[in-house]
C-alpha cells in the first residue's frame, strides 16, 4: 500500500460477508476552521476516488 491508496473493508450486516478491495485516492485536501475562542482547527481530508457513499474515520 503506498501513501495514494487506501484499504476499505465493506461490512454487510444482513450475511456478515467482509469484503476487502484497495482504492486510488484523490490528492490530500486540508480544511479549517476557527472556533469562537480563536482555536484554529485543520483536518486533513482523504477521499477515494470512485463514486458511491463510503464511511468516514474521524481520529
């Protein structure tokens, strides 16, 4: 795995099959925000690149 690709693990709960597939993803994207205290808040966002809904990891 290199740093443009990313492992999705599709669980189903309905019959419990566990899919695995590697994706390309897009180039990092950085957002910020600042909070009412002035705190400025930055993630860094990793999207694959394909169309459909994926699950988000928040860390």
């Amino acid at each position: 795995m290199n740093e443009n690709s990313i492992k999705v693990v599709k669980v189903t709960t309905t019959d419990r099959i566990v899919k695995n597939m590697m994706m390309k993803v897009l180039p990092k994207e950085t957002a910020s925000i600042s909070t009412r205290d002035d705190v400025r808040l930055d993630a860094d966002i990793y999207r694959p690149d394909a169309e459909g809904e994926f699950p988000v990891i928040l860390m």
